[in-house]
C-alpha cells in the first residue's frame, strides 16, 4: 500500500475510510480504489463519459478513483462514484437519467463492493 502523498484532508479521510471498509467488509474492491487514490495527483485518472458510455451497461454501477470529465455523451442510466465531477459531467449523467455520487455515499449503500466496476 502507498503512502498517501496529499496534503488534501479530505482526500487522506476518504483514504482512511476506503482502508477500514475494506477490512470490516472483507471488501479488496475498496483497498485498490484507496491506493489508486493515494497516487500522486498527475497519476489521477480522468476519465470522459465517452468511455463511460462505452464499457459500461445500463444500471451498471462505477467507482472512478479521480474525476468524471464531460467529453463525449452518456446514452444509458449508470451510477457513477467518484472523488471529483466536472460541472457539465454532473447535468449530462443526471440528464440520461443516472446518479452521480461521492465515494462515502458509495460505501454507505454497497460496504461490500458488490457489482461495482472501477474504471482508469
């Protein structure tokens, strides 16, 4: 596991909640997705809803360990949870009828990680 080298509080407590859930649930999905996010900034992933729309299904569930960005166009309902969502990111998953949600509320709905997908 790395060593978090942010200095973004609520980065660290998001890591430090990832790291627990992922021991009480017995839940491995949550302790990659937290060292995924303890990377350094620059190694981030940004991922675009083209790509979204392209791997995933309808009413799929998806974790992105950075931030959701607005190129391309969402043609199916999905549930997106991520650290960070661009303004237009946000409207256009909520105009083709998905949610946007953060990390925290991921973890309080599915603590086990069950039919989530991460995407890079």
């Amino acid at each position: 596991m790395r060593q978090a080298k942010s200095q973004n509080p609520e980065l660290l407590n998001l890591i430090r909640l990832l790291k627990k859930m992922a021991n009480e649930n017995d839940a491995p999905i949550w302790l990659d997705v937290a060292d995924r996010l303890s990377s350094s900034r620059r190694r981030r992933v940004a991922v675009n809803l083209s790509r979204l729309n392209r791997y995933t299904k309808e009413k799929e569930t998806v974790v992105v360990p950075g931030k959701v960005l607005s190129a391309g166009k969402l043609e199916h309902p999905i549930t997106v949870a991520a650290f960070a969502f661009s303004k237009q990111a946000n409207s256009k998953i909520s105009t083709a009828k998905g949610k946007c949600l953060t990390i925290p509320e991921l973890l309080k709905s599915n603590p086990t990680g069950s039919n989530v997908k991460i995407m890079e």
